[in-house]
C-alpha cells in the first residue's frame, strides 16, 4: 500500500504529527512492516524564514528516527523528499498512490485533495483521507 502527500513545507500542514501517526501505525500493526510506504514530499516554501527551517530540519530528523527505528533491509517506511516535482509527474503518483493524505491543521482552499481525486484510475480508485479543517472539505 503507497501513501502519498504533497504540499508546500509550512507549519500549518500538521507534517509533524502526520509523521508522528505513521509512526503509531507502525508500531501498533507490526503485521504491516514491509507492505506500506509513506512518500511525503514537502517542497521548501519561505526557506529564508527560521521557523521554516526548523520545521525542515525537524521532520528530516523524524523521518530518519522513524526509517531507522522500524526499517529494513529491502523496505523504507517513509520516504521525506524536501524538493519540487513537475506537475505532470504528481498526477501519476497521485493515480498510483492507494492513499491521498491531505490533512493540515488549518488550511484554505486545498487544491491537492481535488487533484487527487481527478487523478484517479475509476477502475482501482485511491481513497482520500481529508482533514474537515482543509479548504477543500467545505
């Protein structure tokens, strides 16, 4: 099962606790290590602005605590990639991906839910996990 989001590295995006719920996943279904993979791609957004930074460098850490603590040989649980992709390329993960996480802790209108849905294949459709505090839920 892939599990993907995509946005721009803020703090409202709740990235942190995103990350910290994977991890209770993994550590609570152990059954599911080596089937599952969480790709977050969080392009820098304000890099000049310190909390942005710190966000960056926090969820580095997180991600390679978390990859360290439950990974292995052969399977990386989480995937953080801190860089833009073309546009194009989004929309063939988004169709691939089983799961669409778009769930910040406040947010305005949230194009990627949208996209996400357009995206998908109708004859093997991924599901959307959307936070009722997202733009897009209202």
């Amino acid at each position: 099962q892939n599990i993907f989001s995509v946005e721009r590295l803020d703090y409202s995006k709740g990235l942190p606790e995103r990350f910290l719920a994977y991890e209770a996943l993994l550590e609570k279904y152990p059954q599911h290590h080596g089937k599952i993979r969480y790709t977050q791609i969080a392009p820098t957004s304000r890099g000049d602005v310190q909390a942005y930074q710190d966000i960056r460098h926090q969820l580095e850490n997180e991600a390679g605590r978390i990859n360290g603590k439950y990974g292995k040989l052969g399977w990386t649980p989480l995937y953080y990639l801190n860089q833009h992709f073309d546009r194009k390329l989004l929309m063939k993960i988004f169709r691939y991906s089983d799961v669409g996480l778009v769930t910040p802790l406040r947010d305005g209108m949230n194009l990627v839910a949208k996209e996400y849905v357009a995206a998908q294949d109708p004859a093997n459709p991924g599901v959307l996990v959307l936070s009722q505090f997202a733009g897009a839920a209202n």
